[in-house]
C-alpha cells in the first residue's frame, strides 16, 4: 500500500486544538472508492507545530504528502514541504486549501518542491490524483489543479453534498489523530457550503462561486451526537452563513440543545451568522440558549460608511433595523457582538469614528475589531482592485488571540498576513488613530471600563460619545494617570503592531496568554476598584472643567462607584455584591433620563467571578466570558429591596456571603 501523510497544522488554545477536519473530508471520499481505500493508507496527520522536527523525518518513506493550507500554517507548512523533500525526492507534495493562490505568477519558481497544487474544493480532486498516481501520473488528466508546467480545468463543484461521506460518523477522524493524546479535540463542521455574498474583502464567496449547498438533515443530526457521543467541547461551524436556512437550522439548533442538555456535550457552539441578521434569527438563537451552548450571535456591519459599503461590495441593515434587533436579542437574555474592520478601502479617521458612535449607541453586547487582511483569493488582491483604491501593505506577524505562548515559543517559525497600512482615504498615522479609537470603545465603551460615565454625559449634557472619548485622550495628554500610562502602552502595540514587528502581548500575571490589546488593558485597570475609582474621579473632574459642566461631587462621586461597583474586580470576591447609593442609577439608566434625581437605594447582584486564582480569575472574566459579558454586571441586572438572583429561568433567593442580617 502506498503511504500518504499530510499536514494540517494549528495552535493550541489552552488545552484545546482543531481536529484535521478538512483532510478527514478529503479521505472520507476517498475511502469511499473500493479500489483506492485497498491502494492507499492514511498516516496520522500533523497538527502540533512544536512536532515539525520528527514530522520531517516521518515522512522519509511517504509516497504522498498532502498539505492544507491556511493563514496560520504557511510558513510552517512550507517549510515541511521544502524539508520532506531534501530527504524523500520521490514524494508527491501536494498543497490545497484557501491559502493556495489562484494567481500561480512566480509560485513554482519560489516553492519548487511543490508538486500540485489543487484549487477548490478537493474531495474529487484529491480522489482523481490518486487514480492518476495508479494509472500513469499524467496529471493533465485531473482537473482543478496547478503543476509546474501547466494548469488544467476547473473541477466541478459538489452539487450533490451526500456523496462525501462524514469524517465523523465513519470515525476516520480518529483515524487522523490520536484521541487519547491528552489534549481536547475541538471539532470543524459543515450544514452547508457556499456564500451568496461577495465581499471583496473575502474569499468565501469567491471560493464557493455564491452558490450555497446544504448536507442532508439526518447526516447532521447523527453527527450531532457522535459530538455528543464523543465529548467534544466545541463545535466550530464553518458555514458562511448559519440559520440562513432557518426551519433547518432551527432542527439542528433543537438537536444541539437536546444532546447537550441530556449528554453534557457540546460545551459550547460557535459559527457565523448570516449576515444581515434578522429577528427570524431569534428562535435559533434562543434554543442554543436553553442549551446553555450559545456563544453570541454576530450583528456584523464591518463598516458603517456608504462609501467603503460600497467598495467591499456590502450591504449592511439599516441603522433603525440594527438597534431594534440588538434590543431585541439583549431583551431575550441573548449576548450580541459585531465586528468591524479597520482600513478598508474609502474609509476616513472621521467616517471611521461616526460608526463607532452608531454602534456605541445601539449598545450592541460585544465589539470585535481587526485589521484589514489581503488573503491570495480575495477580490481586494486583484491588481486592478489594489491600484484603484491605492492599497499600500506591509506583512505582519497574524494576530494569535489567546493562543498559549508556551506553545508557540516551542516552535520559532513565525506566520504573517499581508495588511493594509494606506489607501488614497486615509494615511497610517490616520490608520494608527483609527486603531486607537477602535481599542478605548472596545476597552472602555464595551468591556465597561467608563461605560455608565459616558452614558451619563450622553444622556445630561448630549455629550457624543466620540468627544467624550475625544477628551479622554486629551487628558491622558495632559495628565499622568493609570490610563495615561496605558494609552503608552497601546500606542507603542499599535506602532509595532502596524509596522509589521507583530501583535503578541503577555501579561504575565493574568498567565502565559497572547492576550488581545483591550482585554490585557481591561486586566490591567480594573482589578483594584479602590485605584480604579480614584483615578477615574480625577479624569471626570477634568472633563466637567473642560466642558464647564456643573455636576455636583457628591453625584460625581456616586456615579464613579456606581460604575466601580458593576465591574468584575478582584477586590471584590464575594458572591454577593451589596452597595448603597444616593442615586437611583438603574432607573435613570434604564429609561434613559436626562435629569439625575438623589433617591437613596441599596443594590445587589451576584458576582459573575468569584474565582480567587488571577489567572483563572481572568480567564473567567474577559476571555472565556467574554461573549457571556462576566467582565460586568448590565445595570437591569441588579436588583434593590429582597435578594432575589436568577440562575437561568429560576428564581431563587441567596443570602450574601459577606452579611448576616439578610432573610431568606
């Protein structure tokens, strides 16, 4: 039998690691054809980058290597390649995957010890090689690939999805990886296949030519518990668009909840959203809900300029639609996040932050940001596209959240992206500017940090939340502070960041993570509320003075504890937090008054961190917790009088640890 291995290297995250769903795919089809499942044996797969060294030496016997390709693993993989190839000549290395350029200009001549490289999917690419390899080699009899002498047709796509057999319910994913390595196995899974979108900032959609194709419902829901089955903690949906489909997606929602409820397994469902999101979303999101398996769902605009909307080829909801519906999902207990990208082309600082104060206003759950990346497939990569909008790029280390560090210093190949620094609608000064704006409505607008001091100028005084944050860095300008130093800090990632130096960022008590810039700053400012209300007083009596504001100190006062109080610090670890308060700042909050009146009241909530180890203190607050918002407590959370706490949908009441004088 002839001896394939392949590659599909990934990061660990904690303890946590992809399976190589995308080559088990490739296999099962394969396997599926009786005369190649006789010819062929499937090696373990390489997934652990810290095993290049012997996966190298592994393959001094292979007959095939067969790599797939992303954004995380070129470099690496690349180099497994050039290595297999000095001790094994007679190896047929074969790359597929997105990260496979369709523009072969130069590949060869940079990458000689490729072989093929397969464009698309690859199920019946992969199998048509393989009869080619029995057969005679003449490899202009497959279509959809690339050699170094020629390029062949494309190969048709999969219309007919049933024909791939599952990787999972044939269990020849365990076939791929040792499953009692001692790691957590998190799974990869396709309900569909496609993207009617076009965004050019994308290869999705041009991957999948726009036509979305589904799996059949009872593969799905036999997979679902294999999941179950199996103990996976997390399912990575790769759809483009999950509950696109929404009475099927709905099923696979109810079926999720139902073995997660009766299996413990899954632990946690993650995928992309359709774009546009509509409140038919709503009983989807809400089954994943009671499952207690829901991750948050995506109100993604990208950008919220009419001029960039229309260089990307998006089109986002309109503003009214898209506050309704976070509204409606933050009525139904639902968390919500969207994602915006920097430095797209037609983009300006200003326009920039207009968006930022549209979504500060709709008070969506979460705010994600990156960088303009150029992928290879992308429509944004086209020459002509690139020379219209004056693209100016440089290559960077890729950004790596919450990766384990200790893993990646164990292997000191370093993988880059390509991103934009400069279009003809901003400079990168500019760009840098727009960074930072992204960060302190990420850190302090969405993570909390001066969430209800910004509120409260808006709702008093009309204080746009742009020129309160405006005034914000004039202060740090002004005046040394813990936010001063911090804004430092940022500044220099940001400079080293988008000079190509790289985006890693440790902070060494909160553990051996690549913490993202807004939560390392988080960690850093709010664990001692006592520093943090101090501190925090000063900049408000900066920006009262700035603005001739009147605001009394003992209401001042009051607000700055009010927002101490609602933050998770580490100062206070009791399950029950108790503070009294001249102002009723739920109520005015909640119906969005613009008069303070003094209305003593006493609340109260349950602590969402109790946790006293920082590291596990801060993993529960701001990374694992992120979606689930336990770096703060929403002010309708709250409660005053009688110490009623929901957990889920009971109602029960708790005695606070630290008082002896509340009945229950």
């Amino acid at each position: 039998m002839y001896k394939i291995y392949s590659s599909q290297y990934n990061y660990k995250y904690g303890n946590q690691i992809h399976a190589p769903y995308s080559l088990a795919t490739l296999y099962a089809h394969a396997n599926s054809i009786e005369h190649l499942k006789n010819q062929f044996k499937y090696e373990k797969s390489f997934i652990f980058r810290d095993n290049l060294e012997e996966n190298i030496n592994q393959c001094h016997d292979a007959d095939f290597l067969l790599c797939s390709c992303y954004v995380w693993n070129w470099e690496i993989t690349t180099l497994l390649a050039k290595e297999v190839k000095k001790i094994n000549p007679n190896c047929l290395i074969v790359f597929g995957g997105p990260h496979v350029p369709e523009d072969t200009t130069g590949f060869f001549e940079k990458y000689p010890y490729i072989d093929i490289i397969v464009h698309g999917e690859g199920e019946y690419t992969l199998a048509n090689i393989l009869e080619v390899y029995l057969k005679d080699k003449d490899w202009s009899n497959v279509k959809g690939i690339s050699t170094k002498k020629f390029r062949t047709l494309p190969q048709e796509r999969i219309n007919d999805l049933s024909e791939i057999p599952s990787p999972y319910l044939t269990n020849l994913i365990w076939d791929l990886v040792d499953k009692n390595c001692g790691v957590d196995w998190d799974c990869s899974w396709e309900t569909n296949r496609g993207c009617p979108y076009e965004c050019t900032f994308c290869d999705w959609g041009s991957a999948t030519f726009t036509k979305v194709r589904k799996f059949v419902d009872d593969r799905l829901i036999k997979e679902i518990e294999w999941f179950a089955d199996n103990k996976m903690r997390y399912i990575d949906c790769c759809d483009a668009n999950f509950g696109i489909f929404q009475d099927r997606d709905l099923l696979i929602a109810k079926k999720l909840k139902e073995q997660a409820l009766e299996k413990g397994f899954p632990k946690k469902f993650g995928t992309a959203w359709a774009k546009n999101t509509t409140d038919k979303i709503l009983p989807i999101a809400m089954e994943l809900k009671e499952g207690n398996i829901l991750g948050g769902i995506s109100l993604s605009v990208q950008s919220l300029d009419p001029t960039t909307l229309k260089n990307i080829k998006r089109a986002n909801i309109k503003f009214d639609k898209f506050s309704d519906l976070t509204e409606t999902f933050r009525n139904n207990g639902i968390p919500t996040y969207t994602e915006i990208i920097i430095g797209l082309p037609g983009e300006t600082l200003q326009s920039f932050k207009r968006g930022l104060e549209t979504i500060a206003q709709t008070k969506v759950g979460t705010l994600l940001w990156g960088n303009c990346s150029i992928l290879p497939n992308a429509p944004m990569n086209i020459p002509e596209y690139r020379e219209k909008f004056k693209i100016k790029t440089i290559r960077s280390p890729v950004k790596l959240r919450h990766v384990s560090m200790e893993y990646v210093k164990k292997q000191k190949i370093t993988e880059f992206e390509e991103i934009v620094c400069e279009t003809s609608s901003f400079t990168f000064e500019e760009l840098k500017q727009m960074t930072l704006y992204a960060w302190a409505f990420s850190t302090f607008q969405n993570l909390g940090v001066f969430e209800y001091f910004s509120n409260y100028y808006n709702q008093i005084h009309n204080l746009s939340f742009i020129s309160f944050y405006e005034i914000f860095f004039e202060y740090c300008n002004s005046a040394e502070s813990i936010f001063s130093k911090e804004v430092e800090i940022v500044m220099n990632h940001l400079h080293d960041g988008l000079s190509g130096k790289g985006w890693d960022h440790i902070e060494p008590e909160f553990g051996d993570i690549n913490w993202p810039i807004d939560e390392a700053s988080w960690l850093r400012l709010v664990p001692d509320t006592e520093i943090f209300e101090k501190e925090s007083r000063k900049f408000l009596e900066f920006l009262e003075a700035k603005c001739n504001f009147k605001t009394t100190k003992n209401v001042l006062k009051d607000l700055v504890k009010f927002q101490g109080f609602l933050l998770t610090s580490r100062s206070h670890l009791e399950e029950i937090k108790v503070e009294k308060f001249l102002v009723d700042w739920k109520d005015f909050f909640a119906h969005n008054k613009d008069k303070v009146e003094q209305i003593e009241k006493e609340y109260y909530f349950k602590n969402p961190v109790t946790e006293k180890d920082k590291i596990l203190w801060g993993c529960q607050a701001v990374f694992w917790g992120r979606r689930a918002r336990k770096y703060k407590v929403p002010s309708n959370k709250i409660y005053e009088n009688k110490p009623v706490i929901e957990f889920g949908s009971n109602i029960q009441e708790i005695k606070p640890a630290h008082s002896s004088n509340w009945d229950l």
